[in-house]
C-alpha cells in the first residue's frame, strides 16, 4: 500500500501528461484561460501545454501526500518534503517560464539532494541513514551497513546522471520519451538496484545467523 502511496504523484504526472497530450487543444485553452496573466508573456504555447497540466497535477498530488500524512498525525519523512520543495520550485519555474527543461531536472535534483543528505548525515553526524530505516527489520554486520549505504549513494547519484542523459541528450526535445522514462525506466531501474540489494543482502544474512 505503501508503495502506490509513494508512487501517487508520478502515476498522476504521467497519466495526466498522456490526457493533455491526447487533448492537447482543449488542455492549452484551459490553461491560456486561467493562467495567461500569472506566466511568462501571457501566453503558454500548445506545444508545452501536455507538460504543464502534468506539472501542475504533479505538484497537487505531493502536496496532497504531505496534507494527508499530516492529518492523520503521521510523520513526512524528509524525502517527500524535500519533493514537494523541489516539484514547486522546479514545477514553479516551468509553469511560469513554460519550459519543461526546468521540470525535467527535477529528479536529478532530488536524487542529489537524497545522497548529498545520506553522505553529510554519515559524514559529520556519524548517521547511517540506511541502517536506522532497516534495522528493525534486519540484522547486518557493521561493515555491512557502511556498503549498503553508500550503494545507495551512489545509486542517488548515477541516476540523477542517467536522468540528464535521458532528458537532454537521448531524448532531447523528445517529452514524451522522458515521461515514459521517468514513469517505467526510472521505476525499472530502481526494481534492478532493489533485487540486488535483496541478493547481496541475503548471502551477509546467511552468514550473521
């Protein structure tokens, strides 16, 4: 349940994305109509009008996320609050300046942002933050836990990389690829570092029992 909850904004990016872009006419009258006197020379052109809507629902969705968890009196991990940060910022930009290279380094940015707070935690607050999130849950050597954490960092990092890539140099100018990207490759990517992490995690396991 957890992990549609996490994938909530980027469901509604995507499928939101695909409506506007199947729609475009209507999807670029709309946003002319409501939004022509709070952007960039009043006018928002047809071509960005797909990445807009989604950007816009994209960012109601996270701020949803954060408002949910808030009333049920449950704690936002930093995670989401660096995303919601992020996606108005980034989502702000686009919107005003309709230019979707902003929304495009988004990811990348949130990516850094997660290892960059991962290695300053370890770093000068002798925090693992790998280890206090699955602890509870498992049982590992300490060398163990130092490995697992700068995977992830390094994980954070490459794919922020991947991501550029992707948006400006394979896809460039191509919107539709990055969305499909950012909805099965980015999703594919992460399911291949999970298994992965579960195959070395079960040897040192093994051995510790």
């Amino acid at each position: 349940m957890k992990f549609i909850f996490d994938l909530f904004p980027l469901i509604l990016f995507f499928g939101s994305y695909k409506y506007a872009g199947s729609n475009q006419e209507a999807a670029h009258a709309w946003l002319n109509g409501h939004l022509s006197g709070l952007v960039s020379g009043g006018a928002i052109p047809a071509s960005q009008a797909p990445i807009i809507v989604a950007t816009i629902v994209g960012i109601l969705a996270t701020a949803a996320q954060v408002l949910y968890l808030l009333a049920r009196r449950k704690k936002v991990d930093g995670a989401l609050w660096v995303s919601l940060v992020v996606f108005v910022v980034f989502g702000g930009m686009t919107i005003y300046f309709h230019d979707d290279n902003f929304i495009k380094w988004k990811p990348t940015i949130i990516y850094w942002a997660l290892a960059t707070a991962m290695l300053v935690a370890y770093r000068f607050f002798d925090k693992n933050l790998i280890r206090l999130a699955m602890e509870k849950q498992v049982q590992l050597p300490e060398h163990v836990w130092v490995r697992l954490h700068f995977m992830w960092i390094t994980f954070w990092l490459v794919l922020g990389f991947v991501n550029l890539f992707v948006a400006f140099v394979l896809f460039k100018s191509d919107n539709d690829a990055w969305v499909n990207f950012k909805a099965f490759g980015v999703t594919g990517l992460m399911l291949v570092f999970f298994i992965a992490q579960a195959f070395y995690l079960s040897k040192h396991i093994k051995d510790e029992a």
